[in-house]
C-alpha cells in the first residue's frame, strides 16, 4: 500500500467521523426541543443586530448560537455578546472564530442547554427559532426577562407576543 493510500483512508474516515458527530448533534438539539444549525448569512445576521438595536455594553445572548457568526457581529456592534450552542462542534468552531477575530473578552461561547439556563440577565436575545419552540420559547422569555430586554427572532413569530417592530422576516419584541 502507498503512503499516499493510507494518507486517504485516514482523511476520509477523519471526515467520515465529523460528518457523522456533525449530523448526530444536529439531530440531538431537535430531540431537545431546539433548532437544527442552518447558517444565517450576513444579510439576515446585519438585519438581526440593526433590530438589537445595541448600546455599548449592552449584554445580548444568541439562542442556539451555531457558528458563532452572530456572537462576532455582535461584539463588533459593541455588545458584549454570548452565545449558548448545545453542539460541541459548533462551540469549538465559534470559539476558534472569536479567537481568529480578536473577540476575546467581548464574545463568549458557553455549550448549555438554553432550556434549563435563566436568561434574565441580558438586555437582548436573538433567536432563530422552530415553528415547535416558539409556544415554549414566549412562555420562559415572559417568566425570566426583564421589563425593556429586546428579543429579535427570524421568521418564525410568537404565538401571543407582537412584534413591535419587523424588517422583512425579522422580528423586534420587547417586553
């Protein structure tokens, strides 16, 4: 056999194996009542930060934080930005891109259930939510947040909640 051979097998069952983890977390934050990770795009992440409407200082934390493109353009509006993913993969990978935009200190990725975590101490939170979550999701962020904390979701809406604000499929609550 070649080095060259063997150099394949290794890669493809490196890939293989990240695929297969990748797929295996996507499938757990569904079966936890989350959203599956689909990257957002710039457009939508500067809309989402625009309706944030973010002051300096202001703590605001990204639900299901995927690859932490968010959390960065967060912190880069001047917030100091969290993001709670439950998928390791996602974690490592936003916390590597906090890093490589020299983030540190001013964004943080945490791997947390947001389900079983009090959210009261933000000024804002963005999500981008499943039709299934958005009942639950309405019923904790009334309990836990405080009276003026913004909550920007994309496309899907509260049940009993107005936005008081939209931009296109991008929602501004405020409770």
């Amino acid at each position: 056999m070649s080095l060259l051979f063997i150099l394949y097998i290794i890669f493809s069952v490196i890939v293989l194996t990240l695929i297969f983890l990748f797929s295996y977390f996507n499938f757990l934050s569904v079966a936890m009542k989350g959203a599956f990770f689909a990257p957002s795009g710039k457009v939508l992440t500067d809309k989402m930060v625009a309706l944030a409407e973010i002051k300096p200082g202001d703590r605001v934390l990204d639900l299901g934080s995927g690859d932490g493109s968010q959390v960065v353009a967060l912190a880069k509006a001047g917030a100091v930005a969290y993001g709670y993913e439950i998928n390791p993969i996602l974690v490592w990978w936003s916390r590597h891109k906090i890093w490589k935009a020299g983030l540190r200190g001013k964004a943080f990725i945490y791997r947390k259930n947001f389900w079983k975590t009090n959210l009261s101490d933000f000024d804002s939170i963005i999500m981008f939510g499943v039709y299934y979550m958005m009942p639950k999701m309405e019923e904790k962020l009334q309990k836990e947040l405080k009276p003026g904390t913004k909550v920007i979701s994309h496309y899907f809406t509260f049940p009993n909640w107005k936005p008081k604000k939209s931009l296109d499929n991008v929602h501004q609550y405020v409770k």
